[in-house]
C-alpha cells in the first residue's frame, strides 16, 4: 500500500490538506520537489528532519496528510530505485503544479544534506543548473538532470556471473574457463 502512486483526488486532497495548515505549509509540487531530492541525493535524510519542512515550521500535518506524503515519499523512492529513466516531475503531467514550487522544494531537500550533495556540486555543477532555475530552458532540462544525479548517487550494481569450470570463458576465447583464465597459472 504504501508504494501505490496517488491518485488524481488524492494529489488534490493533499494539496487541501497542505492548503489548510497555512501558506508556510509546501503545495504539492513543493513537496514533490522536497520528496524527488530527498530520494535521489546522496544520503538518506531522517524523516524527523524532512517532514517538518512540509508543514512549513512549528505546525504539523494531520493523520490523513502525512499518511498521504510518507505513501508518496515510499512511492517516489521505488519509482527511482526501478525505473529511474522514466522520472517526470508533477509540473510536466499538466494541472496546476508549478516548475518553480517544485524546484524549490527541490533546493530544500538539498539544503537538508548540503556537506552530502557538496560532492556532485563540485563535479557537475551543470547538472544543478536547471534545479535552479539557471538556463533558458530549465523546466524541460530538470526531468534529465534528475535522472543523471539519480544514476551519479545512486549507481546500479555490477553483476557479476558465476562461471563454471566446464563453461565457456567469457573472455571469448572459444576455450573452457578451467583451460582458459580459470586456469590461475
């Protein structure tokens, strides 16, 4: 349950919900921004730390809206884990959501680990550009910026292939791996 993606009422009831606790509390494409880099940076951030920056300070969501924001915090986190390449911020998928809320809530949840996310500042600056609204084009350049600091933090693992003995060499050479560089000479 908790990595189903909201639906379309429940992205609305949210940004009610957040609409409620006042204009300090994120709109929902704030908190999308927040969630994607928190997900996607380089250490995982308490929730203790994050969720407050939600609400906007000393006041707190209730039940229905922080069991709607950690189900989008879970749901974002899986997206990016098994399918990082097909990321899109919300702004892109039309309504209301705004690029420049979202790039906002982005910088929040960099700020939240600033000393981590040091690292990839120094070696891809160009790569934050578009989170910062720098560029003509920022708002389509966003979507590819996410996807490459997603893979630079988050690296897909070597797979490695136990071989056999009696197996091919996946070297190529025609020979047994036994005979070939198996052989430990």
């Amino acid at each position: 349950m908790l990595t189903t993606p909201l639906s379309d009422e429940e992205y609305d009831q949210l940004d009610d919900l957040l609409q409620d606790l006042g204009e300090q509390a994120m709109d929902v494409s704030g908190l999308e921004g927040l969630l994607t880099a928190l997900v996607v940076g380089p250490r995982p951030v308490a929730q203790a730390v994050w969720l407050p920056k939600v609400w906007g300070g000393d006041a707190a969501g209730t039940e229905a809206a922080t069991g709607l924001v950690l189900r989008h915090f879970e749901y974002m986190r899986k997206w990016m884990e098994q399918d990082p390449g097909s990321f899109e911020p919300i702004y892109e998928c039309g309504g209301a959501w705004s690029a420049q809320a979202w790039t906002e809530g982005f910088e929040t949840g960099m700020r939240l680990d600033a000393e981590g996310w040091a690292p990839l500042r120094a070696a891809h600056p160009e790569w934050l550009a578009p989170l910062q609204r720098e560029g003509d084009d920022w708002e389509r350049a966003v979507t590819r910026s996410v996807i490459q600091i997603n893979a630079y933090c988050h690296p897909e693992p070597v797979k490695t292939v136990k071989v056999g003995r009696n197996d091919p060499c996946p070297c190529g050479s025609g020979k047994k791996y036994k005979k070939c560089c198996g052989d430990g000479k």
